[in-house]
C-alpha cells in the first residue's frame, strides 16, 4: 500500500474549519484516522494522454487532432494556444470509498462528512501525483496549471465526448448523470498543457510537495501503463 502525504490542514478546510479555530482532541483523531481508511478503502487510479492539437482562433476553440473532441472556451484557448501538446487527464477514487461515506451516514455522521472531506484532499493529491508522472513522461516540457470542465467558460457539456477520447469510460469506469456529473463522485477531470517555453506556461502551476515516481511506481495508481 502506497500512502501520500495528505494534508490534515486542508481536511480541516472542506471541513469548514478556520485558521486557528481550536481543535477538539476527538476531531483531530478522527481526522488522522479518515486521512488513512480513505486510503486504505479507496481505488484511486488515474489516465492521461498527450494530443497534439490545432486552433480554432475565430471560435476560442482547441480541435484534438484525429478526435471528436473539441474544446470551446475563451479561457482554455488563452490558457493553451502557446502550447505545443494537450495533455487530458481522468482521476478517480472508485466507488467503494462512496459506499463507505454512504454506510457512514447510516450510523455515524461525523465520521461520514471528514471521510467525505479527506477523500476533496485525496483526488486532488492523485491529481498532483499525475502531474509528477506527466512531468517525467515529457521531460523536455513545461506544464501549466490543470483546467477542468465546468470552470470558467469550458462547459460540463464536453464530458461525454472527453471521457470517450480518453478512454476513461472504459479503463476508469466513469460514467455521467444527465447533469454531465460523473459517476464515481470523487473523480476528477482535466487539461494540461505541454510548453517548450517555461515564460508561456501559464497560468503557472504550483509543482507538487511530497510527491515522487516511487510513489506512482508503488501505488500503481496509472492504469495507462507509461510508467
């Protein structure tokens, strides 16, 4: 098993807990506790995939070449038109760590929202560890900050045809509601772009702390097989 530093600060955040705020005892336990059996009870996974790419200036859209995908948003155009490659990336934490919040609620309510909390902290972390793989993947480029549908301007609308380029439907098992929201929850979507020119990668994005290759390696979190 292959534990990543989460962040009990940050649980603590989707918890709605303040800076500073006392901290009970019993809380602070429960919290060290949940940042493990979401790890323990999880099957984080991640897939990512490079395309090269042509733009559409007139409507802010990027076309993925020899695909059906096409995303339209002034934001993303801004965001990716200096790059040389896209990168889409899926992440998700399965359904058996849904299940348990579910159980959770039946009995034990606490226990249900921080599991719920540290599982915010967790698929963002399997994001971040992605990043580190991408970055060792391609290493004669730059990645900037990751841009997921249903932000900004990039409407949730792309999902079907994302997860169905990617693959994800199948290797991930997401699936979507009619509302474009995927199934397992904690699952996430995303682009990133690759730069040859580090001053044209933005916006910036904050390198991952704590994270490594052996990491990736031992948790065989990558079911696209590039590591």
């Amino acid at each position: 098993m292959q534990y990543l530093p989460l962040e009990k600060s940050q649980v603590l955040r989707y918890l709605g807990y303040r800076r500073k705020q006392e901290l009970t005892p019993d809380i602070s336990a429960l919290v060290d506790e949940m940042i493990m059996e979401v790890q323990n009870v999880s099957n984080a996974r991640y897939l990512y995939q490079a395309y090269d790419f042509t733009l559409d200036e007139v409507n802010h859209a990027i076309h993925l070449t020899n695909t059906d995908l096409v995303l339209q948003s002034k934001q993303l155009y801004s965001h990716f038109k200096h790059a040389k490659q896209v990168v889409l990336l899926a992440a998700t934490l399965g359904i058996e760590v849904e299940r348990q919040v579910r159980l959770y609620e039946l009995s034990e309510m606490t226990k249900a929202f921080v599991l719920d909390a540290a599982c915010v902290d967790y698929i963002e972390k399997i994001c971040d560890l992605a990043e580190v793989d991408i970055d060792s993947q391609f290493t004669d480029s730059v990645l900037n900050r990751r841009f997921s549908p249903g932000y900004g301007d990039l409407s949730l609308e792309v999902q079907p045809q994302f997860l169905k380029t990617l693959g994800a439907d199948r290797q991930l098992g997401l699936t979507l509601t009619e509302n474009y929201l995927m199934i397992p929850r904690k699952s996430v979507t995303a682009i990133l772009g690759l730069f040859e020119d580090d001053k044209l990668a933005r916006p910036r994005r904050k390198p991952p702390q704590n994270l490594t290759m052996d990491m990736v390696r031992n948790g065989n979190f990558n079911v696209s097989g590039l590591t």
